[in-house]
C-alpha cells in the first residue's frame, strides 16, 4: 500500500509541476518530488 501511495504522490506532483508556471509553486514541487523520492528503498547489492 505505499508503494502505491508513493508512486501515485509522484505521478501527482510531476503532472501539477507540468501545469504551472508560477515558480514558487514549481519549487515547492520540486521540493515534495525530492522528498518523495528520498523515501524509494535503496538497491541491495
């Protein structure tokens, strides 16, 4: 469930991210992006 939950936040915030132009809202995206991606699990090797 969230891995779900975490890839559907990302579809999210890239699709609103392509939408504006307002650069306060796209560096508060690409923040949540960020943050977002910072929780994916590392690779083992």
């Amino acid at each position: 469930m969230d891995n779900f939950i975490h890839t559907e936040n990302l579809k999210l915030f890239r699709k609103v991210l392509d939408e504006t132009t307002d650069e306060s809202k796209r560096k508060c995206l690409l923040e949540l992006i960020r943050d977002e991606m910072a929780k994916e699990p590392k690779p083992k090797q």
